[in-house]
C-alpha cells in the first residue's frame, strides 16, 4: 500500500515539533538534532536560492556574451563583479587578505550609503510628515475627528517624538563635586523619553508573545487535526 505525502509530511512534523518542545526540559540532544538540521536545510536552501537566482542568471550567464561580442564598457561591467568575488574570496589567505579590502571597502561604502539614504527618506523624512500631518485639520475633517482631538493626538505625539529623541543625548558636564550630569532639563526629557520608549518596547513584545502564541496554537491545531483526520 502506497503511503501518503500527507502522512509523512504529517509523522515529521509531528517528530519535529517533539523534538523541538523538548527544550522545555532542558537542553538535550534530540533538540540539537532539529536545531542542526533546520540551520542545515536552510543554509542549504539560502545557497540553492543564490546560485540559481543572483549568481548564476546575473554573474555567469552575462559574462560570456559580453566578452564574445560586446563592447568594451559591457566587457568591464560584466567583468567587474567577478573580480570583486575573487577579491573577496582571497580572505581566505593571510597573504593576499589586504586585496580583498579593495572590495570591502566598497561594499561598506555602498551599504553605508544606502543605509543612510533608506534611514532618511524612508524613516526620518517620513516621521516628521506623520508628526505634522496630526496637526493638519483638514485631514482630520475627512476622518470626522474634531479640532480638540486633533491638537491632543498631534501633542502627544509630538511629545513622545521630541523627549524619544532627547533620551538619546548624551552630551554632560562635570559638575562641581566631579560627578557628570547632563543639564537639568534634558534630565527631564529623557525621562519622559523613557516612558514612551518603554511603552513602545512592551507594545512590541506583546506583540511579538501574542504572534508566537498564535503560532504555538496552529501547530498545535493542525496536529490535532491531523491525528483527527488519520
């Protein structure tokens, strides 16, 4: 008798999530096992993913059309790519190491930038429209919110932005009995600061217990249900 595809996927997942509930004795064996091969079937699918989809359609295929028949500038751009690997690839050796730095740096620099550039227009730009868009009434009128409603969310808000910002200020002076304070009234900023950074990490944890909860709970369930079903 054939078994089923449901079954064994059924059976494993069943395995996997003993082995993996087993950690609330203790660290054990059985649960390396399914840390280990999960880490391993992963790394295996990553590299599957990165040969198939970045390094062979877009550094191998193009390489040898352009250096058959194309021009000298698609020579040099299909060929730089694969010198910056091989460059990276020499880190391996103490000796040539400092070569592989050519590259680095450029791959620093390029993250650097496009960290810096993602930071400011999708993160800070976007913060200070938000925080401004409280106070606009005519914004407000569409979502039939009144103009007292308006300046109290827009006040909080600007708040919670302004002392967030102030808790991470550093800067102090040496006071006369050689303990370092910061100014009195950055004191009080930053523990207000605090509060909203606070409020806003246990919002997130809730969060993220209520999504692991939720997980828990359909694992749960759809083994239920496949013992129901078998």
């Amino acid at each position: 008798m054939a078994i089923s595809l449901d079954l064994i996927t059924g059976v494993l997942s069943f395995l996997f999530t003993l082995m993996i509930l087993s950690y609330l004795i203790g660290d054990n064996p059985v649960f390396r096992l399914a840390v280990y091969m999960f880490i391993g079937i992963t790394s295996g699918y990553i590299a599957s993913i990165i040969w198939w989809q970045v390094l062979a359609p877009r550094l191998l295929m193009p390489l040898l059309p352009a250096l058959l028949s194309g021009s000298i500038v698609e020579k040099v751009i299909a060929i730089t790519p694969l010198l910056g690997a091989v460059f990276i690839l020499m880190k391996l050796s103490p000796r040539l190491s400092k070569i592989a730095s050519i590259a680095m740096a450029f791959l620093v620099g390029a993250g650097a930038a496009v960290i810096i550039a993602g930071a400011l227009i999708g993160t800070i730009i976007p913060q200070i429209s938000a925080t401004i868009n409280f106070f606009d009434p005519q914004l407000a009128a569409q979502r039939n919110i009144n103009v007292i409603e308006v300046l109290g969310n827009g006040a909080i808000i600007l708040v919670g932005v302004v002392t967030s910002l102030g808790y991470f200020h550093f800067s102090a002076r040496q006071q006369a009995n050689g303990t370092v304070r910061r100014f009195f009234l950055i004191e009080i900023i930053a523990f207000i600061g605090k509060i909203f950074i606070g409020t806003t990490l246990g919002v997130i944890f809730a969060g993220v217990y209520a999504t692991a909860l939720t997980a828990f709970i359909e694992r749960i369930s759809s083994l239920i249900n496949f013992f129901g079903n078998f």
